[in-house]
C-alpha cells in the first residue's frame, strides 16, 4: 500500500526538475534543496518523511485542480496496467481541454490532435517509453481518472511492445 502523502510526493518529485510543470513548483516552500537532491541522484525511496511530506504539500498547492478526483483516497495500491486497461481511463476537461465538468476517455483523447508543443501528444516531443514514475489515477463515481502521468503514459501508449505494463498508483476503495 502506497499512502496518500507517498503518491503525492512522488508526483511532486517526478516534476520538479524538468518539463513544463516544473516551473509552478519555483516559488514553493523549500524547492532548492528538493531539486538539488533529485539532481544529486538522491532515488525516492531515500527521501526522508520531512522531504515527503513538504513535497505532497507543494503537489497540493500546485496541481490543486486535480484533487478533486483523488477525493477520499488515502491509499494507494501499485498496479501494472496495460493499454488496453487504461483505454476506458477518463481525462478531465482541463487536461484535454473540452468544457468545463466534461471527459473524455483516453483512447479518445489519445487520437486528438495535440494542442501544441507543450501538449503530451504533441508529435514534436520526442517518445522513449520510461515508465519509471508510478501514473496516479483517482476516481469520479465508479470511472478512473487519469490524475498524473500524461507524458508517461503517451510515451508509454506510442512505444510500447503488446503485452507491455506501465505501474500506476490506483486508488483503493472504502467501498
């Protein structure tokens, strides 16, 4: 089981070298010495639980309009998931750039034309399936929703041979 704080953090750590999120997490609270440390090579795992929870605090405030669909997960579990489980996934409105409280499914929004390089389906990125970070995934009802990953799981989605996983973080259910 993978906790709340431990999904966060790891999507915080995932994005705060590089890549066109990083630049939101400049004026957050101790950010340098999170950054030199991923920098240094410091892996996840060694981070202490201070480090942990300041980076869940900074994902928080920085990715807050996806929290909505991580809403009542505390725990997570690691899941292999192949593409044509995250097929049915479905992406929020402000990632796919539909209408507000609108989604789409991800084999859908998959096939879109990107809305320009910064998109993660943009065809001047270039795509070497790396699955090393955990996607995270939340819910809405009883549908998945793809929460963090989108450059992974294109990459993953374009490259990657049949029969090949991606590790995701899947909410666990008090249902």
């Amino acid at each position: 089981m993978v906790s709340r704080v431990d999904a966060l953090a790891r999507w915080a750590y995932s994005e705060i070298l590089d890549g066109l999120s990083a630049r939101y997490y400049n004026d957050q609270p101790g950010i340098v010495a999170l950054r030199a440390k991923h920098r240094s090579g410091v892996p996840f795992s060694a981070l202490a639980a201070n480090d942990r929870q300041l980076l869940a605090f900074n994902c928080a405030l920085v990715r807050g309009t996806l929290f909505d669909f991580l809403s009542g997960a505390e725990q997570f579990h690691e899941q292999r998931l192949t593409k044509s489980e995250i097929a049915p996934f479905l992406v929020p409105w402000n990632v796919a750039g539909l209408p507000p409280m609108t989604m789409m499914r991800f084999d859908a929004y998959i096939d879109m034309p990107s809305t320009g390089p910064d998109d993660p389906r943009s065809e001047h990125r270039a795509y070497t399936h790396v699955p090393d970070d955990p996607l995270t995934v939340g819910r809405v009802n009883d549908d998945y929703v793809l929460v963090d990953g989108y450059h992974r799981v294109v990459s993953f989605w374009r490259t990657a041979p049949v029969g090949a996983f991606i590790l995701a973080y899947m909410p666990v259910s008090d249902r």
